[in-house]
C-alpha cells in the first residue's frame, strides 16, 4: 500500500475508516441539530434557543451532552466546570477576549485539557471546516490532570502568535547572549500565554487597571484577532543577558499584548511587573508576572487600557512592593505603539 493519496493510500483508507467511525452520527438528533446550529450557522445559544423554540439553558445542555459523548475518554479526566469552559470555547461561546485568553491558558497548562479539546476537535471538524477556535500547540506535563492556570488570566487570545509551540520556546532558551538574539526571538519565542494577575497600583500619570472586555455571545460576524505590532525587548544594561518580545494584538476597539521574555533571574523575594511608560510621572501599570523559575522565562497576556496609545514605551521591573506606586529598576524596555 502507497503513501499518496490515491485510492490505493494509507491516507486515503485512513480516512475512509475515520468518516465510518464518526460519533456524530450516533449523537441524538435534538444534540447534532444543536451543534450544527452553533458551528455550521455559527449561531450562539440564545439565536439556537430562539430557532428551536426552547430555553438557552436547553441548547447549552444538549450541545455539552454531545460534546462529552465525541470525547468520553479524555472528559472523564476533567471536571465538569472545566468541560464546560472548554466546550463553550470550541463552540465560539466565549466571546470576551478575556475569557478566550482564559480557556487558551488552561489548554496551553493542563495536558488533560488540551487532549479533550483535540479530540473534540477532530469529531468537529465536519460541521465546521477551518472555523474551529484555535487550540494551542503542546500542553503541560503529561499526568497534570484537571490542573488549572496557577490564576485567571486578564487579556485576549488569538491564533496571530501562537505558531511555534513549545520547541520554539526551548530553542529560543538555547540563543547566543548578544544582542542580535533579540531579532531571533521574534520568530524563536512561542507566543504560550499563562497566568497574570493585574496589579491594582497607583501613581503616575495612569493608575486605571486595564480591565476585561464583555459582550454579547458569540455570532458569525465576532471579530478575530489580528497582530498589529511586535516589540523587542532588551535590557537598559550593556552587560544585561535578558531578552523579550511583546506582540500588540487588535480585536475591533480592543488591544491586548502578547510577552514572552527568557534570561531573567528567578524572581525569589520579587516579582516582575509589565508597564506602559513615558517618564517618572508618566506611567501605568499593567500586569504582574507569576514566579519565575530557574529557566528564566517570564510569559503571559493582558488587555491594554483604552489611553495605551499614549505612552510610547514598554518595560519590565522587578518590583519588591506588592502594590508599587511607580516603576522599580527596568530589567527590559522596548519602544511601544500600538501601530
């Protein structure tokens, strides 16, 4: 048996014995109606619910109840709110920017998740040919079960960054110490977002935190995510080993970023903390990082406030205070802008 895609190929029965073995085809017709409804028409529950003549509660229920019979042996290992999160995010429930940063998080942290969505994808794939959310590349160590982001993440997803996956990121770990390594990393760094947590400082010219966005439910003409500038990051130091690249994403009138950064020293007895920045008296904090460990990477997201546009800088601090009132010493800076 060949390797092409003939009639004769493993491709080509492989396939063949894929579409036999479909479980959608043994779903309820009231769950099959419900998914196709949601992906097919990229309806959300409360048009489905209108359509059909019955609760929103109902269609969300019977479009879970088949979810967990596509995949039943990779839902067994999560529980059911974490099921929920994730069927809602693969049926283009979750249109907040903030929780779809929330649910990639989760995907990109627990192995366990991460293969339910896989599979759940596969089984999807013919009511929604190249329209199903995307699912991060790799996850984490295998047996983490129904492990959680270490906390929710504030921020945005998109498929704009999230392309090398985790070998890129150990790739990026093996970069020369000079400062051409900057350039490689924004191909090299994998965009893999993880928790933060937004700081609730004050000071300088700017002391809002930059808050999750809400909105209607998900339909066919949500806005997808796209990448409107990258930022490399050094350090203000000659001798300085660190390096980072940030990513501006847009989604309508929402900006959220991107960082992943490698080199920087474990954060014991400190945290590092991401801002926007003109000057000591013009400044805005927008995220703290969780701890960094010994292999020296910082990565995560978070939504940008509606005055970024303003500042005209990027940087990262190591800050001792658990509430700073402005920027303690720079460790990366990066000129910003949206555009």
């Amino acid at each position: 048996m060949t390797d092409s895609a003939g009639p004769g190929s493993r491709a080509f029965w492989a396939a063949k014995v894929s579409k036999k073995m479909s479980r959608l085809d043994d779903l309820p017709p009231d769950q099959r109606a419900a998914l196709s409804l949601l992906l097919l028409q990229g309806k959300n529950y409360a048009e489905v619910a209108k359509l059909l003549h019955i609760g929103e509660r109902a269609v969300h229920d019977r479009a879970h109840a088949a979810l967990a019979v596509l995949a039943p042996r990779e839902a067994r290992a999560l529980s059911a709110e974490r099921r929920d999160e994730i069927g809602d995010y693969l049926l283009g429930q979750r249109p907040a920017l903030a929780d779809r940063l929330r649910t990639r998080s989760l995907l990109d942290g627990s192995a366990a998740a991460h293969a339910w969505a896989r599979a759940l994808a596969d089984e999807l794939a013919p009511l929604a040919p190249g329209a199903l959310p995307e699912i991060p590349d790799g996850a984490g160590p295998p047996g983490d079960g129904d492990r959680a982001p270490a906390s929710p993440p504030q921020g945005a997803g998109s498929s704009a960054l999230a392309s090398a996956g985790r070998s890129a990121a150990r790739a990026a770990a093996q970069l020369p110490s000079s400062r051409v390594g900057g350039a490689i990393l924004l191909t090299a760094i994998a965009a893999v977002i993880v928790a933060v947590v937004l700081l609730t400082t004050g000071g300088g010219g700017g002391h809002r935190r930059a808050s999750s966005t809400t909105g209607a439910r998900a339909s066919a003409t949500t806005p997808r995510a796209s990448e409107t500038r990258r930022i490399t990051l050094t350090s203000p130091n000659a001798s300085g080993r660190a390096l980072g690249v940030a990513a501006v994403l847009q989604e309508g009138s929402t900006y959220a970023f991107y960082l992943a950064a490698e080199r920087l020293a474990p954060s014991k007895g400190f945290f590092y903390a991401v801002w926007l920045y003109n000057s000591p008296t013009s400044f805005q904090a927008l995220s703290k990082s969780p701890p960094v460990g010994s292999d020296g990477r910082l990565q995560g997201g978070a939504l940008l406030p509606a005055d970024a546009g303003n500042y005209r800088q990027m940087i990262v601090t190591r800050e001792t205070n658990e509430r700073p009132t402005r920027p303690g010493p720079v460790v990366l800076q990066g000129s910003f802008g949206l555009h």
